[in-house]
C-alpha cells in the first residue's frame, strides 16, 4: 500500500503535507480503501479557522459517513471542488487528485506531532484484524 | 422487474364514477386565484379499483417484513406486532376520536394515555413522561433541549454533548441539531464506556453524557453508576438513547441507574409497527428535577378526571401537533398491559436467550470482538472472509436468497466488517438456527464459490443494484414517456 515518505500523518487516517502557507490534507489509501467507494464529500467554508483534531470535513461511502479531522491548527485557504463534484476521485487518487482541504498552520509546530510514514505504517500494520 | 401504476394507466379507466353534480355550483376561479389553478388536469394513473389492489398487494408480497420473514436488523427491535394491538386500536372509540374533542368526552383516551405514562414510569425508573414525540430521534431531540433549558435555568452556558463511538448516528446528529457541540468518548477494550476517558473529557462545559445501554455491541454498561456518579459531580446530565431498552424490561431501570433523561422507541421495544409501517413513537421520560421542562400540555388527573394542562413556565413547549402519534400509544398500552410485569420480565429474558443462543451457533465460524456475554444483540465480525474477497455487504444480499432479511452492516464502526443481529424474543428456536445455518452455509460458499456470494441475491425481482451509482448519482424522478393522458378528468 502506498504511504508517500514526504508527508505526515493521523491515527485517524488522514494525511498532511508539510507546508508553512498551504499545507494540503487528505485521507490515506488505507483509509479509502477501508471506506470503499465515496460518495460524497462535505468540505469546510474558506476562512473557517480549525483547531488540531477538530472534524472539519466529512467523507460518506457507501458504507458509512466518516467525519475527517484537522491534523493541524490554523486557517482553511483550499478546498478542492473536484471531489465534491466527483467523489470517486478520492478513491482514485487519494494523495494527488484526491486532495480535500489546504491549512495555513497557525502553530507550525504541531505537524511534528503527527507520525512519519514509517510509525504510520507500523499503526496500520497493527490495526490489521487478525 | 414490473411495472409502475404509472405505466399500467388506460387512458378513460376508473375506480369509480360519481354522480353528475346537482346543486349549486361555482367555477373554480371564482373560488381560487388563477395562479394556484392548473392549466391541465395532473398526470394521474387511470386505473380500476381492482387494477390498484392488485398492483400493491404484489408489490408487498414481493417486500420482506416482520409477518413474512425473520428481520434480525439489529438496533431495530424488529419484533413481532401482535395482531390484539392493532384490533383494539382499530375500535371505533380509538380510531374514530378527533383531537379537537373537547377532553370531557375523550375520558376514555385521556386515561389511556395517562395510564401509559405511569406504566413507562414504572418500567424505566423515570418520574414522567411526555408521549408527543414522534419518533426516538425526536426523542432525543426533545431530551436535548430539555438538557439545555435545565442548564440555562441554572444560569449555566454549557455546549458539549459527549457521545462514545458506538452511538446510533442520530445521537451526534440530534446533538448537533440542539446547537451542541459533539465531542467523541473512546470506547475500550471491551466495547465499554471508560471511565479514565470520561473522567478526561468531563469539564464545566459538558452538559450531558448521551449513552447507550446496553450499548450498540449488545454489552451491558457494568459502570453505569460510576458513570452517572461522575457525570453529576461535574454538573453534567445523563441523556440514556432508550433504543435498546428491550434488554432490560422487568429487569433493570435506567432511573435507578442514574440515568436523568431517556426516550423509548415503541415501535421497538413495545411492539407497534415500525419502519414504513409506522409511524413511530418516542416518548422521553425525565428525572424530578427535569419535570419542568417537558413539553406541554401534559395530561394530568384532577380527582376522577383527566384533562389537558397547557400551563409551563418552564416547558420548552409542544414538540408535536395534539399529543404525538395516539394510534401507536394505544397499541403499546395494549401491548403492556397485556404482558403484565411477569411477562415482560420475560420479554427481557428472551430477547437475551436468543441472541446469546444464536451468538452461541455462530462464534466459531465468526469471530464475536468483544467477548462474554451479550444481551439482546450481538456483533460478529466477517473479516474472515475478507481472505475470500467476500464483504459484509455480499453475505447480506447472499443471505435474502436464503429467504432472511440481513442484518444491519458495517455498524457500529468500532468493527471492522460489522455483522449486527438482533433476534428479539419473538423468534423460535428451529428459526435461530435455520438462520444459523444459513449463515455457516453462506460462510462455506465464501470459500467455494465466491463469485456467487459477490453476485447476489440471484432470486429476487430486483437483483444487485449498483448502489454507488445510485448515492453518487441520484435519479429519484421517474419521467412520463409515453404515457396517454385523457382529458375527460375534471
């Protein structure tokens, strides 16, 4: 399974792109494949200032609707209006086309919080149902 | 698949012809501004009286329902319906009574209903009632703003509801309808509420713990009172969502739990029809301190009489038109007062035997996450089977070929693969374990022949739907082709 090197990452499946003015989040290949196919997709208003762990966005699947959390602190200033007009490409390209929200970090340390691609793919490794 | 009302229409036919009229007559744009008037009669189907009961007797032969299969939905209390409740409430005294009735002669009613309120006081616990509601989301849609109306009496400003991960959906969703905050309790090792969690997030901004008991894995809450005890040092309420009560009838009250505020769904627990067949009621019981805030009017006794109380400085106010959904209050009196405190208990009692005896047939071909034992309901896991590239999903539409309606899926999300089954006391035992078998059958063919399992149903009139499509690009609408339309109505 994909997990790119480059960016950080949640226990609650999303991933974040290390960037001081548009850092980009969205969810994990893990996680859309656990979802399975999206359906639709609720993004936050631009300007909306989020707290770290806050749901700010919400993925539905044909399984379930799954709130999304901020992995940091700070300012929406993106919202990719192609997953709300198709929300399969979040299952398509999860860390490219897929793309949901970009944050201006309002404390830029907080990304160190988050896991490295190596500690995250220990996490799903261990959540994997035996 | 067959044909729509729509499509079966015979330009001309009629169920019936009425009489030419022959009393004085007005046009109708002497009675109705011209912009409210159509300009061409609506495109009904024109059909005969026979052509329509054929038509939906079909179509409701073709659904599945509690009179026709076992429902094991679980959270859905899919019990039986005795039959006794809908007679006696189809009696005229019931049936044919106005609202508007002045209460003087709706002593019969009114009675019923205060009754009904004491009997759930007595079951639950609780110190009274409302039984406006209309449904268990309404429920708890009124229990909130009974939270909030408590608070701000107190002069107190609290936003935040705590809800564990294994709540119903409506939960958060009612939550946040009331303008509350949500904030997400971690459930532990044993599916339970923790204590150290709630401990952690309990904070003067809490105005209520909004739980589940037994909760949505069918597990007992064994912490309850030092839950409610720990809510109260906080100030915060306990809001108990009723779905699942039929768990605890005759054997446990959520009032001496601690419990402050909880609705009950009666078209689960008390057997009035549920789903399309109903409509609902989710009448809220409250504690004596919460007694103020219930909705309005309330039905009270006055000596021999029974009359309507409109008074409440407190109340938030009416919740439905009159005094909720009667017709299902008088089948749920029924219901009660015909099982009696005994038989109830043994409802309760039941509902737990089956679903641990049918846990018992299942647990070695899935496994059940969180062990011990269950109450009302169970969830199993299917993972198992993920090896086979067969989902939930695909043993549920495998399972209608088996003749069963399937149980809920991929809830609650605390497991992965969900399987969540609720026989309730209703069921036999030789239908546990034709269910039973079915599922160990299915489970093989899993293994065999999972192509068949991704394919299904295969005997039903509708085959597998492409529900993606369906979610992402909704078509509800379906447009008139062809259809003849006479101009002769009117």
């Amino acid at each position: 399974m994909q997990i790119p090197p480059a960016l950080r990452y949640t226990k609650t499946h999303e991933w974040i792109f290390p960037d001081e003015h548009e850092a980009m989040v969205g969810i994990t290949a893990h996680a859309q494949e656990e979802l399975r196919d999206v359906v639709y997709v609720e993004l936050p208003p631009l300007g909306k200032q989020v707290n770290q762990g806050e749901p700010v966005a919400v993925v539905e699947s044909v399984k379930a609707a799954f709130d999304i959390y901020a992995p940091v602190s700070g300012t929406i200033v993106k919202t990719n209006a192609a997953v709300t007009q198709s929300p399969q490409v979040v299952n398509k390209d999860c860390y490219g086309e897929g793309w949901l929200f970009a944050i201006q970090p309002s404390r830029p340390s907080e990304v160190n919080t988050l896991m490295t691609a190596d500690a995250y793919t220990k996490l799903i490794t261990s959540e994997q149902p035996s | 698949m067959s044909e729509l009302i729509f499509e079966k229409s015979v330009p001309g036919r009629r169920g019936y012809r009425l009489p030419a009229h022959d009393g004085p007559q007005r046009p109708l744009r002497d009675l109705l501004p011209a912009e409210h008037l159509r300009r061409q009669p609506p495109r009904l189907p024109e059909a005969s009286e026979l052509d329509v009961v054929r038509h939906y007797t079909r179509l409701s032969q073709r659904n599945f329902s509690v009179d026709t299969h076992f429902y094991p939905l679980g959270s859905c209390t899919m019990k039986y319906n005795p039959k006794l409740n809908d007679r006696i409430a189809s009696w005229s005294r019931f049936a044919d009574m106005h609202p508007l009735h002045p209460a003087s002669c709706a002593q019969g009613l009114l009675r019923l209903l205060y009754e009904l309120e004491q009997l759930l006081c007595e079951i639950t616990g609780m110190h009274a009632f409302t039984l406006q509601p209309a449904a268990g989301a309404q429920g708890e849609l009124t229990g909130l703003k009974m939270v909030r109306a408590y608070h701000r009496a107190k002069r107190q400003d609290r936003s935040t509801i705590l809800i564990p991960d294994s709540a119903h959906g409506t939960n958060p969703a009612s939550a946040s309808l009331s303008g509350f905050q949500v904030m997400e309790l971690k459930s532990n090792a044993h599916g339970l509420i923790d204590l150290a969690e709630l401990r952690g997030r309990l904070s003067n901004d809490v105005a209520a713990l909004m739980l589940t008991n037994p909760n949505t894995l069918g597990l007992f809450e064994r912490d309850i009172l030092a839950i409610t005890a720990l809510c109260h040092e906080h100030g915060a309420l306990v809001y108990m969502d009723g779905a699942n009560m039929n768990a605890l009838l005759g054997l446990a009250k959520p009032g001496d739990m601690g419990v402050d505020l909880l609705q009950l769904n009666l078209h689960k627990t008390f057997s009035t029809p549920h789903g399309g067949g109903g409509p609902g009621a989710g009448p809220v019981g409250v504690s004596r301190s919460l007694e103020p805030f219930l909705p309005v009017p309330r039905v009270r006794k006055t000596g021999k009489r029974f009359v309507w109380d409109e008074r409440g400085r407190r109340s938030i106010g009416r919740v439905h038109a009159f005094y909720g959904n009667v017709g299902v209050l008088v089948r749920a009196y029924i219901y009660i007062r015909t099982l009696g405190r005994e038989g109830l208990e043994r409802t309760g009692r039941a509902a737990i035997l089956n679903a641990n005896y049918l846990k018992a047939r299942l647990a070695d071909v899935f496994p059940v996450p969180f062990a011990g034992r269950c109450l009302h309901e169970f969830v199993v896991s299917l993972t198992p089977l993920k090896a086979c590239g067969v989902t939930a999903w695909d043993v549920a539409k495998r399972l209608l070929d088996y003749g069963f309606y399937a149980p809920t899926v991929y809830f609650p999300l605390v497991v992965d693969e969900a399987f969540m089954i609720e026989p309730t006391e209703t069921e036999s035992r030789e239908t546990l374990e034709a269910f039973a078998n079915a599922l160990r059958g299915i489970a093989q063919e899993a293994r065999t022949n999972p192509e068949l399992l991704r394919r299904a149903p295969h005997q039903l009139p509708v085959n597998r739907v492409d529900d993606v499509k369906a979610a992402r690009e909704p078509n509800v609408r379906w447009t008139p082709s062809q259809v003849p339309v006479s101009n002769t109505s009117g």
